[in-house]
C-alpha cells in the first residue's frame, strides 16, 4: 500500500508541476512565484529521494506472477532508474535556475549572443524535461502491455483493474512469445560477447 500511496503522490506532483511550471524566466520577478517555486522544488526533490531510497528495497517488476527474463528485469530497471535521474535533475536545475536569476542572470541569450552559465541550465533543465516525458511515455505503455498479458505487475502499481491471470488472448500471447525470442537473442548476443572476452 505504501508503495502506491508513493507512486500516485508523486504522480500528482509531477503533473501539478508541469501546469503549474514557469514559461518566461522574467516570471520569476514575482517574488512570490518565485518562493512558490523553490519551495516546490524542494519539496518535489525530497520526495522523490524519499521514494527513491523506499523503492531500491524491492525488485523492479515486483507484482509479477511468474519469472521475469533479466534483459527485462534490466530494460525496466534502465528506464526507471533513469526516470528517478530525470526526476532529481528537474528540482536541481530548477533550483539552480532560481539561485542565478536571484544573483543577476536576468536575461536569457538569443542564439547569435554567448551563451552564459543560465542559458546552459535552462537548456539542461528543458532537456531532462523533454527526457522525463520520453521516459513517462515507456513506463506507461510498458505497464499498459504488462496490464494486457496479465503479468500483475499493473495491479502492484494501480489500485484499479487488477489482474487475475494470463492473458488468454491469442494475439497477446504470440506479441509475448515474439517479446521473449527477442529477450533470448539479446541475452545470447551479451553472454556470447562476454565470452569472447574471456
């Protein structure tokens, strides 16, 4: 349960985030939005820390029925591990956005100017903001795919539609036969390169 109430808490968060973001660096001249704003992010970075240290405790995939192939188990742990970079970068960056606009970095260049220390920030945080979305995107189809095979994966993460069984559904099954032939040759191609190096 706690693992949910983490998951969904942090979800709120982060799409509260993105309606709630600031668009012009000029914005930040209300100096109550810009309070909001680092106290947000701060807020945002210790929750997902906190999240972060809680969830390492247990295997990615958990809710799985049945055994899951490691170059799976790698690709999930990848994009998560990933998203959680994703995840503290944003709050980071934000905050350094808002340290450097309190210190004079008022204005950011145009593209014929030189580019200073803001303007190489703001293009970081608009990066691992592009990446996050990316990482969201997989995550989601990931576990929408996960939610049609019936693995109870999905049923670890949502508290709706839970998964009962397998799937019978002919078309997902051979999808899934079609995944895990795919999950061999990549393992055979990492375990064969491995022992040329030996």
């Amino acid at each position: 349960m706690s693992a949910k109430i983490f998951h969904w808490t942090f979800i709120l968060l982060y799409v509260y985030g993105i309606f709630k973001q600031v668009n012009e660096l000029d914005e930040l001249e209300n100096k109550k939005v810009l309070i909001f704003e680092i106290i947000f992010a701060i807020i945002f970075l210790l929750i997902v820390i906190s999240r972060f240290s809680y969830m390492k405790r247990f295997k990615t995939l958990l809710g799985a029925h049945g055994p899951v192939h490691s170059v799976h188990y790698y690709f999930a742990r990848s994009v998560h591990l990933a998203m959680y970079a994703c995840f503290i970068l944003l709050p980071i960056t934000g905050l350094m956005i808002a340290g450097l606009y309190t210190i004079g970095y008022t204005v950011n260049a145009t593209p014929d100017e030189e580019q200073t220390i803001i303007d190489v920030v703001l293009d970081l945080h608009g990066t691992v903001a592009d990446l996050s979305y990316v990482l969201i995107f997989i995550h989601i189809t990931a576990a929408i795919y996960s939610r049609l095979k019936g693995e109870g994966v999905w049923s670890s993460m949502v508290p709706i539609l839970k998964e009962t069984e397998s799937t019978p559904n002919r078309f997902i099954t051979k999808i899934a036969s079609v995944e895990q032939k795919i999950y061999d040759n990549v393992e055979a191609m990492f375990t064969s390169k491995k022992k040329n190096e030996d």
